[in-house]
C-alpha cells in the first residue's frame, strides 16, 4: 500500500487488530479472575505482541508501538472495556475465540503488508504476517499460564498463513486493490472459526 493513504490505512488496520486482541487478553484475565492491572497487562501484551517482534525483526526501531501514543492507549481502553463490560464467564470463552480470530487475521494481513513494504521476499513476508498474528496470543497464553493455542492441535498458524499468503502473492503480481487485504483478513478469519466449531486439528503423532 503505497504513498500516505496506504499508511494511513495499514495504521488503522494495526490499531483494530491491536484493539481486538487486546479484548482476548483481557478475556483470559477475566476468565483467570485476574484483578485490572493484570487484565490490562494481558491486553498490552496481548495487542502489541505481535507487533513488536514483526517490527524488530524487519529493523523498524524504535518499533511503532512505542513512537506512536496510540498503540499503547488501544490496548489498555480495550482491557478497561472488557474489565468494566464483560458479559457472564460462560460466554468468555466464544467471545474469546470470535477476537481472538478476528486479531488473528487483522495481524496477519497487516504484518505481511509492512513486511512488503520493507522489501522481504513474499514467502518471508507471508511467515512475517503468520509470525504478527500469533505472537501477542503466545505471550498472553505464557503469561497466563496456558499451553499457546498455536502448539496445540487446533489448525491456529495455518490460517493466518494463508491470509497473509494472499497478500503477498497479490503483492508479488504487481496488483494493489483495496479488497486484496480485506479477502485475506476474511479468509483467515472464516478458516479459523470453522477449525474451532468443526474441531479441525494439526496431525497429531501416532501413541503405541
């Protein structure tokens, strides 16, 4: 996304994707009976996780997190929403995995994006935007003390490779619409949902 308007749009794409996983952290601190400091510590980590090792490693320092205010402030208006909002423990859960799914795909598509933009390969730029979508949910789940969702069996890395696959070959063929990132985003975000309410699994190893 060339020129002001592509950045402008690529930084309100980071900003929503970094307001939807900050809800997931948030969640979990709910879910974990976390008192609000430790909920928005969740959600901090949660939005901005992704973005800070995508922008370490493409040499982007002082990451954008921490030149613009904006990036710190989202994250912690989601967690104090979520804190002061959220619904009965027994939905936590769904609407876990509705953000979750949705940051997911949001990260995805922009880290390939920011990614091209540097100058990476389309297959590094693709394992950039998969490496943005799943990071913040890693660091939230070590903080929390869960396994991270994306080493357990449920299809996770995949569909945020594919999102940021379309990107990139659309990038690589020279073809820059609006909708291209937006295809990606809902592909990732569709497969992902299916993968949770179908139960679709990585292989797992055969046990004797």
């Amino acid at each position: 996304m060339p020129g002001v308007t592509g950045l402008e749009a690529l930084h309100a794409l980071d900003l929503v994707g970094i307001f939807v996983f900050g809800i997931t952290g948030a969640l979990v601190g709910v879910r974990k009976k976390l008192d609000v400091f430790g909920i928005l510590v969740l959600a901090l980590v949660t939005g901005l996780g992704g973005g800070f090792i995508r922008d370490v490693l493409i040499g982007a320092i002082p990451p954008a997190a921490l030149e613009d205010w904006r990036y710190l402030v989202v994250p912690v208006v989601a967690g104090l929403i979520t804190f002061f909002l959220h619904p009965r423990i027994g939905r936590v859960e769904r609407l876990m995995n509705i953000f979750d799914a949705a940051g997911l795909a949001l990260f995805c598509v922009t880290g390939a994006l920011k990614a091209i933009d540097f100058g990476l390969s389309p297959l590094s730029a693709a394992l950039l935007g998969t490496i943005s979508g799943i990071g913040g949910g890693v660091i939230r789940d070590i903080l929390s003390g869960r396994v991270p969702v994306v080493l357990r069996a449920e299809i996770y890395a995949t569909p945020a490779f594919l999102g940021a696959g379309i990107v990139v070959v659309a990038a690589a063929l020279d073809y820059d619409a609006v909708w291209v990132p937006i295809v990606g985003a809902v592909t990732c975000f569709t497969i992902r949902l299916l993968a949770i309410r179908r139960g679709w699994n990585a292989p797992l190893p055969r046990h004797p």
